[in-house]
C-alpha cells in the first residue's frame, strides 16, 4: 500500500512539472462534464419531471454515478491508458519489479484531471439532496454514502477487465470506454424509463442500477417494481465486480507471462 | 480540383489505417445514439406536452443525423499544418506558388468529409432501420434544402477549420483556442442537444451563431422543425456567415504568412 | 552452489496468428519456436556473452531467466528457484538493464528515482545509503542525482539506469544491449564499471549485445545462439575459430603487380602497402609469406586477426544460408 502510495506521489509530482498542461486538462474536463451535466440540466428544465421522478430526485442519480465513476477513473487511470503499456513492451518492467503488477499499474498513474467529473458530481449530489422532498438524514447519508463507495468498487472492476483485456488483445479498447460512460450516461435517470435491452443491460449485467436507480427509489419512498432487497445490493454488485476484474487482471499476467507480448 | 481529389484520398486512406479505431468510433456513435433517444422517449412518455419546439420523432431523427455527421460538425485545426508551424517547417509549405488559403480549405473539408464518408452511411443505415418510435425519417421534400444546408455546413466548418489552423501562426502553443474552442461549439451548435431545448432566450442568441450553422441549421431543416420561411432564413443566415467566415480566413492567412515572412518563421 | 544459473532444454514456443487477407478470412496459425532445447550452466562470478543475431531467442532467453516469460518447456533454476513460480522473490535478487529502455521516472530528478526503488525493494535506509554512495561515486554521477531524467543525455541516463539495477545489490546483473547508441566514451566507461563489478564485487553478468568489443573486451565465455538453438558455448577465440579463422596479413611490398597464391583475396591495395585476408588452416602462414617474398618483395609485415565484427558476421551470413 505505501508502495501505492509512494508511486501515486511521484507521478503527481511529474505532473506539477508541466503545470500548464496539467491545468488544461483539467479545465478539458472540467468542461466536457460541465457539457454533460448542462445536457441534463436542459432537458430538465424543458421538460420538468420524469414521470414520478423529480429534478431534484434525477441530480441525486447523477450525483451518486457521476461521482462514483470519477474517482474510479482518478484512481484506475493507468488502466485506461494499460494498452500503451503493452504496446510499449514496458510491462516488462513492471515483472521484473518485486511488488504486485496492480499495485504498480494504479500507482503509475493518480489521473486529478478527473476531478472535473467530481465537480460537477459532487453540485449535482448536493442541489439534489437540497432540493428533495423526502427527509434525508444521516441514515439516507449513510446508504448514499455506501452506493458511492460501492460505485468505485465496481467501476474499478470494470476497468481491470478493460485493462485486463489488453493482454489478450490491444486492438478496439476503446470500445470499453462507449459501454462505461454510455452507462454513466444512461444511469443518470432512473433505469425504469427505458426500454429493453439497453436497460436490462445495466440492471443484470453491469449493475449500475444497484448503485442509484434501486436504492433511491427505496430512499425517495417510491414502490419498486423489483424485489425490495435488491435495493440494498450495491455493495454486493461492487465486491462482485472489483472481484471479477481482478480474476481477469490475473488471468491476463499469466496469459501475457506465458505468451510473451 | 485535382488537388482536393488527392488530399481527399489521402484523407481517405488516412482514416482506414486505423480501421478498429473507426469501427469503434461508429459503435460509439451508435450506442450514444441509443442512450440519448431512449433519454428523449421517457421525457416525450412521462411528460408528454412539456417540449416545445420538436416532436419526439423529430429529436430522435435529429439525434441520429447528428451522430452519424459528429465528426464533420466537430472543429478542430489542421493538426499536421500546426505542427509545422511550431517545428518551423512551414517554410516549405509557404515556399510552394500556391494559394495557401485555398489550400488549407480543400485540405480541410478533406479531413471533415472523409470520416463523414466513412462513418455516416452506416450510421444512417441503422436509424433508417430502426422500428418504430426509434426510427430515423424525414420528408423527400425538405432533402434540397437539407442537403444544401448540410454542404454549407461542410464549408463552414472547413472554414473555422483554417481559421483555427491560422491562429497558430500569433500564438505558437495557441492550446487555448485549438482546445477549448471545440468544447464552447459543441455546448452552442447543438452538437450537445438539440437547441430546440433550450431556453428560448438562449436559443434564439445561439441560433444566430456560426456554431449554430455547423450543426443546428442543416439538422433542424433536415427533420423538418421548422417552416419553410424559417428554413430560408437559416440558408440564408448559414450563406452570410460562410461568406464573412471565407473572406476572414483569407485575410487572417495572409496575415499571418506575411507575419511569418517578417519573422522568419 | 555450483551453478548460480542452470538451464535445461528450455523451450518457448509462440503461436503467431497472421492476419487473413480480408477483415473477415480465418487467421493462420504459426508455431514459431523462439527457444528450442536449450542447455547451459553459469557458475557464480562468471562473465558470459549471450550473442545471436536478430530473433535467434537471445530477448526471450532473458525473459525466462529474469522471471517474466512461463516456458513452454524445460527447467531453470536461478540461485536455487524457478524463476516464474517465484517472481516477486527472485526478481529481487537479480538487476535487468535493458539499454533502449529507461526504467526510472521520466519527469523526476534521478534521486527520486532511485528512492522510490528504495521502497519497492524495501531496502533497509543505511544500507542504502551506502550503496548508493558507493555506486554514485563509482559510476560519476553525482552531479546529475537532481537533473529531471528527461533532461539526461543517453550516456548520462544509461549510467543512473545501471545504478538503479544495482541499488539493491543483484547477485545477477542482465544487460540487454547496454551500450546501444552510446557514444565511444560512454561506451568504455561503461565497460570498464561494468568489468570491475564482475571482478570486485563477483556479480555474475549475462550480457546481450551486438557489439562486438562489448564481447572481446568483457566476455570469458560466450554462448551463440541462432534459431532457438545453442550453437556454441566457449571463449572468443573458439568463435572466431568456428567462424573460419580468418587473418589478415598486413604488409608493404616492393613496386609493381601483385600476385597471390590461391586461397588469399586481397582486401586492400594503395601504393606499396596491401592487405592480404587468408585462412591458415588451408594456407598455411609460411606459403603465403614465401611466395609474397619471391614475387613481390617483402619489406615489412604483420598478421593480425581479422576483426570480431567481420568474423560473426559472416557467422550469421552462414548461419541464415544454411536455414534456408
């Protein structure tokens, strides 16, 4: 873990020597979040509610997704970048580390840029719960809370998978980034108001929905069309996730270590 | 023409190259095609009556026309002619007896119109495809002025293309504009979302915009949100702008070389 | 220990897909057998030259032994363990240079560098200390430990790149190429450390290079490789023995035309001085000098050995006509 640490600190501190860039890109994605947030803030004020859901209730969803992913991809942004890695050979160097290939893939890289995406995530948590007309206090903190937490767990895990893909092929994983922040897009309103495969896809497979559509319709007291202890299943669907993208992490290093690259 | 035939098939050959990139750009066009008119069908289902300005057909159609068109209405300079203005070889690309703003235009528009080419038929195949409410359609009769419209829109956005390229000869490392311009026209030119949804205020502001004409004025004609009048007089604003936007471009260009002559580039 | 590395019948065989002609055609499948049977032991100390031309398995050997590739088949044992079953503990105990690669931070200064290593070895803090004194004065460069790694010449940063492989004082020290693109001074100063480690401190060194003084100047012992195999395992002189041993004879002669008895090329000619390239196993010294003295007129001469480099190219020449 200091290791982690240690690693994390000295990127950040490569960063600072090109300041200028650093702040671009963070103003970069400062604003492309800043877009996506007025997307939804538009549509919001042109339309008013969604069905039973309110703007208030809406700006909680996006709030508890928007956030989780952010961090996530502060954090695991040497896997979002792993296909260069392996296409510069420099995993090898990784190997021949005595340290754990994860520990030294995250470290490589603590991605603060993302914070624009936490920015506008964190607004958007906190207009919401302002504006809600159902009591929150510190218990509806506390499972908000959770579903955050579970929501970097299993974003986490899904960019193991994605970076974990690379070792079997480096070619088209962009495709990965389509599928997350499609999914983030998607789950910024209540799953219920699609229709079909779209939503059943990030309902049952990529359970995005555990982490705000499901434990939101319980908080904002709404009747759920689902069972009542799937909205308690965010932690579950998290671990699941950080566990599988660590099965695939580790299937790939044996892979890569056995076939060379 | 000769010439722009050439840089279109280098353009072409260019975007090819990286065929799994491309297909992963029209698969992410797709599925954000997808998630935004599903967005529009539970706003058009749980609050019908609250949206003015376009129906649900009309946003669902003008959701695939813009994904299938996204990288033609995106600004951004001409990376390769930036290049050389930094490392200095754009020496050799003013020593050329051509006209360097004519040049860089044709080379522009071939760089917005080669990935259209290539990522728009497909696109386009699937909203036409599409069942029910989803479906991509417009009416035969709106396609003249549609497609005119679109080709202006082409023009202009090889316009601010150039435009973006020339501001490189004032500003050596011009990140500012080259980076954050194309975030401000994606929020204002209906890139983002359909201006019909925004405030009327703003909307009306943004509509009389250049940005406004590279994306929302070919796409609003083109689902037919608008009247007849109201669509001549977004051709004929789209024609002004590209007029003042050509004419700033060749006075900007020559500028700038005459600049860099002085310099020494 | 006997042997500090011992390799028996080591195998790596890749499946290569070749891409179909169109997107969709199926994929050809490959086998390409980059190691096939190889065997060699090294004991503590030794200094070996590990050399091959280009693909002959010499990348892939170093993978095996410093833990990053699985074989397919054979056993290695490197100071007692298996190498890939044990990465995190054997990769402690060896150093890896790798001469186009860099392995520290790019925008730090090189002391950040190598007290991040610090932490990734977990190294105890006095006994690091010293050792990086020691290697900081040994390899001069003390007065680049705060230049950001970017700012670094490639002579300069092979030097902090060599210290950082031995911070942690491997018992093995793997160069890959680590004279690669360095200019003539770095290059001696390279091999003079490199050559004192060996000797002072009997780190054992594996050394792959292409360049041929690297060998004649470092290595003991060489192991040649092409096309997966060992192809020999000896000194420098058992290679130029097995490349043909070629010599040259270097002499002036009187005016006029120059004859050679058969067997001898002449390689150069300018005025009175010529070079004459000659095998001595199918024409002896003494009848190439008898007959230059009778029809030319010696006046001066000296034999020397024809250049490694000439030699283990033609090595290589022959090594590839027999494979096709």
């Amino acid at each position: 873990m200091s290791v982690y640490f240690k690693l994390s600190l000295a990127y950040l501190r490569g960063q600072m020597q090109h300041l200028g860039s650093f702040a671009m890109s963070v103003t970069r994605n400062l604003i492309s979040s800043v877009g996506d947030a007025l997307r939804l803030v538009l549509l919001g004020v042109s339309f008013g509610a969604m069905g039973r859901w309110t703007g208030a209730q809406i700006a909680v969803l996006y709030g508890i997704i928007t956030i989780s992913f952010a961090v996530a991809s502060a954090l695991g942004a040497g896997l979002f970048s792993f296909s260069g890695v392996i296409r510069r050979g420099d995993f090898d160097r990784v190997l021949l580390r005595p340290c754990g290939t994860l520990t030294q893939v995250l470290g490589a890289k603590f991605d603060l840029t993302r914070f624009g995406r936490l920015t506008t995530g964190v607004v958007g948590l906190a207009w919401g719960i302002a504006r809600l007309d159902t009591p929150f206090g510190a218990a509806q903190a506390a499972m908000t809370a959770l579903c955050v937490f579970s929501g970097v767990l299993l974003f986490l895990g899904i960019l193991m998978i994605q970076g974990g893909a690379c070792f079997w092929t480096i070619e088209g994983m962009e495709a990965f980034n389509a599928i997350t922040y499609g999914g983030v897009a998607m789950a910024s309103y209540p799953l219920e108001v699609y229709k079909g495969w779209l939503r059943d896809l990030f309902l049952y497979v990529i359970p995005l929905g555990c982490l705000n559509y499901l434990p939101c319709a319980v908080l904002f007291g709404k009747t759920l069309p689902y069972p009542l202890f799937t909205a308690y299943l965010a932690p579950v669907a998290g671990g699941a996730y950080l566990a599988l993208g660590l099965l695939v992490w580790r299937a790939g290093v044996r892979r890569y270590r056995s076939a060379g690259a | 023409m000769s010439t722009f035939r050439a840089l279109l098939k280098t353009a072409l050959r260019q975007q090819l190259q990286y065929r799994s990139a491309m297909l992963v750009g029209i698969l992410t066009q797709l599925v954000f095609a997808f998630i935004y008119i599903m967005v529009y069908m539970a706003y058009y289902t749980y609050s019908p009556g609250a949206a003015q300005g376009m129906t649900l057909s009309q946003a669902v159609s003008y959701t695939w026309i813009n994904q299938a068109c996204l990288r033609m209405m995106s600004l951004s300079g001409l990376v390769e002619i930036q290049e050389m203005m930094r490392d200095g070889r754009i020496a050799f690309e003013l020593a050329r007896p051509a006209d360097l703003h004519g040049m860089w235009l044709s080379r522009a528009l071939a760089v917005r119109l080669a990935p259209f080419a290539l990522h728009a038929p497909l696109t386009i195949a699937i909203g036409l495809l599409m069942p029910g409410e989803m479906r991509l359609s417009f009416a035969l009769e709106v396609l003249p002025a549609g497609l005119l419209s679109l080709g202006m829109a082409t023009l202009l956005s090889a316009a601010v293309t150039v435009l973006m390229t020339a501001s490189c000869f004032w500003t050596i490392d011009s990140n500012g504009i080259n980076r954050l311009l194309p975030m401000v026209a994606k929020v204002c030119s209906g890139n983002l979302l359909p201006l019909a949804f925004y405030p009327a205020g703003v909307r009306a502001v943004l509509r009389a915009l250049p940005f406004a004409a590279i994306a929302d004025a070919p796409m609003r004609i083109l689902v037919g949100a608008c009247t007849a009048r109201e669509a001549a007089a977004t051709l004929a604003m789209q024609g002004v702008w590209l007029a003042a936007l050509l004419a700033l471009g060749r006075v900007v260009t020559g500028c700038g070389v005459r600049r860099c002559m002085v310099q020494g580039g | 220990m006997e042997h500090i590395i011992s390799v028996r019948d080591l195998c790596v065989h890749f499946t290569v897909r070749k891409k179909g002609k169109t997107m969709f055609s199926p994929r050809e499948k490959t086998v390409v057998r980059a190691l096939d049977g190889v065997s060699f032991d090294i004991a503590p100390g030794e200094f070996v030259g590990y050399i091959g031309p280009n693909g002959a398995g010499k990348s892939t050997t170093i993978k095996c032994l410093s833990g990053i590739l699985t074989p397919t088949g054979g056993h290695i044992a490197v100071l007692g363990r298996v190498p890939w079953e044990e990465r995190v503990r054997h990769v402690a105990d060896i150093g890896v240079v790798f001469g186009q690669r860099t392995q520290l931070w790019w925008d730090l200064p090189v002391e950040d560098s190598f007290e991040l290593l610090r932490d990734i070895y977990k190294l105890d803090r006095g006994e690091y200390e010293r050792t990086k004194a020691r290697l900081v004065e040994a390899i001069d460069i003390g007065e680049l430990l705060r230049t950001p790694v970017r700012q670094l010449s490639l002579g300069q940063r092979m030097r902090c790149d060599l210290v950082a492989s031995l911070l942690h004082r491997p018992k093995i020290l793997f160069l890959d190429e680590p004279t690669i693109g360095l200019d003539a001074v770095s290059k001696l100063n390279m091999r003079g450390f490199v050559k004192e480690l060996n000797e002072k401190e009997g780190t054992t060194v594996l050394l792959t290079t292409h360049d041929m003084d690297d060998v004649e100047t470092l290595c003991r012992r060489l192991l040649l490789i092409g096309h997966g195999k060992k192809l020999m395992d000896g000194t420098v002189d058992d290679l130029r023995r097995m490349a043909g041993t070629k010599r040259v004879l270097k002499a002036t002669v009187g005016e006029g035309k120059v004859t050679l008895p058969a067997g001898a090329v002449l390689t150069a000619h300018e005025g009175r001085r010529i070079e004459v390239a000659f095998d001595p196993e199918a024409l002896p010294a003494d009848k190439l000098v008898l007959h230059l003295a009778s029809t030319a007129g010696l006046t001066d001469m000296q034999v020397v050995a024809a250049p490694l480099d000439e030699t283990v190219a033609a090595l290589y020449r022959r090594m590839a006509e027999v494979e096709a």
